[in-house]
C-alpha cells in the first residue's frame, strides 16, 4: 500500500507572496479547484470561467505556451471546464492522464478499482452527503457535505488500499484511491521534458496536500511553490490566500511580464 497525504515531514510555514517579477522563462503549472476556481461543495458546481479563460489566454501568450494545469480531476472534466483549446498542456487525474499539442496519454486503469468501485459505492449510497466521483483511473469519495463521515470514509479507503494494491490519495475533505504510477511532481517533471518547456523555472501553484509533490518538484528543479490557502507546514516557498489573491498575482505578473 501506498499512501500519501501526509505533510507532518514539513516544517510549519509563514511564508510571504510570491513576487510579481518572476523569471522571464517561467513556466506555471497550476492547479484547479481551490487555485484557479473556488472550491465548489459538488465537483460538477465548477464550470468554464470568462474571466479565468482570458487570464490563462495572457498567460499563455506572455510564457509562450509553458502553462500547464496540474489536477486531480480527468482530463474529460478539465475539458468540460477549460474548453477544449483552453489550456495545451494538462496533466490530469495527478499525471495519468495527460494532453499536449502531440496527443494524449492515459494509463491503464488497475484492476483493483472494480473491488473499491463496489465498496466505495456501496458506502456512498449509506450517506447522502457522501459523493463518489469516478474518474475511471481512479475513485475519490468526498466528504465535505458530511464531515461527520471522515473517518468511515479514511477507514474503508485504508483498507481497500492494504487489499488491492491502490495508492490512497488523502485531500482536503476526500479519500482517493488511484492507479499507482504518476503524482503531481513526477508530471512537473515529464512536462518540463516537453520542447516548450526545456530549461524553463517550474512554478507550481496549489492547495491541496496532493499539491505538495508538485511544491517538492519545482524547488528541486530550480523553481518553486506558491500554497494557496490557510497556513500549513508545506513545500512551498510562498503563499497566497485563496482563488481570487492567485488571479490578482497572475494579473501582475503577466502585466510586468508585458509592459
């Protein structure tokens, strides 16, 4: 069994904003629910965003192309979300799936999801607040609506995890079971392999502890991490309040990247 979700080896932070000058090579690999769009109480509450649309556009335009959106949701719902050609690069379900101007790529999906589909399932029907979403490489059952809930849900995600060899994905307010292979830094990494992205200073931005690999990757690779929320120990070298204070920075950055 593989578990992640912990950030206990971190020291606790107090860390600054990042600063609105940042390399003239940057690339930014950002996060979705609680980074670019608020966390909503349904993951289907989160839809396409004009304002974010046009951000990621400048963006987009001001680090020719080296904009990539690191996430937990499949590369289906990033799309329903970002549209089609919103984004060229995405690194979806934490890196099993991804897109890039040369194609698509997804892993196969274990077969130990078919027993926790069951379970999971079953446990979600016990409880209206419950909500299981299934993103075929991997299942996340959420307990936001029902806090209440959190240990039967950790529980039962534990021990399917012990049974059938899936990784346990622990978030904020959600247990996830998924195909072992690819994490939020191990996809920094491929991507940073990309023609766009070569020799580029990795940025990654994010909330969840899910985004802590994607903090560690970028400082080993020459760049850094911006925590998006409440004080934590953390990875990261910066902080930011929440969605609204990261479109503000990204605002200023690409203006001093422009003018």
């Amino acid at each position: 069994m593989t578990v992640y979700g912990s950030a206990a080896r971190l020291a606790p932070s107090d860390l600054p904003p990042p600063p609105i000058k940042i390399p003239s090579n940057s690339a930014l690999f950002l996060d979705l629910d609680g980074t670019l769009a608020p966390i909503m109480p349904r993951p289907d509450d989160v839809g396409p965003d004009a304002a974010r649309a046009a951000l990621l556009a400048r963006l987009r335009a001001a680090l020719n192309d080296r904009v990539a959106v690191v996430s937990g949701r499949s590369l289906d719902d990033l799309s329903r979300i970002l549209g089609t050609d919103g984004v060229a690069y995405l690194a979806a379900v934490h890196g099993l799936e991804r897109r890039t101007p040369a194609g698509e790529f997804r892993a196969e999906p274990h077969e130990g999801l078919l027993e926790a589909r069951d379970i999971l399932g079953e446990l979600a029907r016990s409880d209206r607040g419950l909500l299981l979403e299934d993103k075929h490489l991997s299942l996340a059952l959420h307990y936001r609506n029902t806090p209440s809930a959190a240990d039967a849900v950790v529980e039962a995600a534990e021990r399917l995890a012990r049974q059938t060899g899936l990784v346990l994905q622990l978030g904020d307010m959600v247990a996830e079971l998924r195909t072992p292979g690819q994490d939020k830094g191990s996809s920094v990494a491929a991507l940073l392999r990309e023609p766009a992205f070569r020799g580029a200073v990795p940025i990654f931005v994010g909330d969840d502890l899910t985004d802590e690999d994607g903090f560690a990757a970028a400082a080993r690779l020459g760049g850094f991490g911006v925590l998006v929320g409440a004080e934590r120990p953390t990875a990261a070298t910066y902080r930011l309040e929440g969605p609204q204070a990261v479109h503000a920075w990204l605002d200023a950055a690409v203006q001093e990247m422009t003018r």
